[in-house]
C-alpha cells in the first residue's frame, strides 16, 4: 500500500472513530467542521505534505494546495477548502460556497 492511500485510509478510519490503529507518525491534525448548509467534513492535514485529505459525501478527496494572497486554498475533485483567518469555507458538489465551523 503507497503512503496515499494509507493517509486516505487514516482519514476513513478516523470518520469511523478508530484512529487508534493508525501510528501516531501519520496523524498529524484531524478536524471536523460543519457547514450552514449542513455539510459535515473531515481534513488531515501532514507534516512536509502540501496536501489536504478531506473525507466529504462518503468519499475521500485529496485536495492540492493553490497559491493565494492571504491564508490558504485547496482544491482537487470538485472541492474546494479556504482557510483564513476570518472564516472556513467549502464549496462541493456544485453548491455555493458556505461557511463552516470547527466541531
């Protein structure tokens, strides 16, 4: 198994709540949000890897880091991830983007 699919595979299992068989290497930051419009979604984030993993709508998505001015933005597979210090959004599925919240 390459180290992708065991990062998406730690993030499926983490959305289980069984992380614990994950090593500890791996796992560097999990956090779940909920949006407005009531999307639910979970990202790890890696040391040295400029991905994020988001488990979204029953899939795992691995999301490239984009350059932008202030704060951060990840996108790949329909899902786009904006960090700032003001807000967390998500757009997905063809739905407009909304404002998320950690949980």
């Amino acid at each position: 198994m390459n180290w992708r699919k065991a990062i998406i595979l730690a993030a499926a299992l983490s959305a289980a709540g069984t992380l614990a068989v994950v090593p500890r290497a791996l796992a560097q930051s999990f956090h779940t949000y909920r949006c407005g419009d009531g999307t639910q979604f979970i990202v790890a984030f890696y040391d040295c890897d400029t991905h994020a993993y988001v488990q979204i709508d029953g899939r795992a998505v691995t999301l490239t880091k984009r350059l932008v001015l202030s704060g951060s933005r990840y996108s790949g597979g329909g899902v786009t991830l904006g960090i700032s210090k003001a807000a967390i959004t998500v757009r997905h599925a063809r739905r407009p983007v909304t404002a998320c919240e950690l949980i």
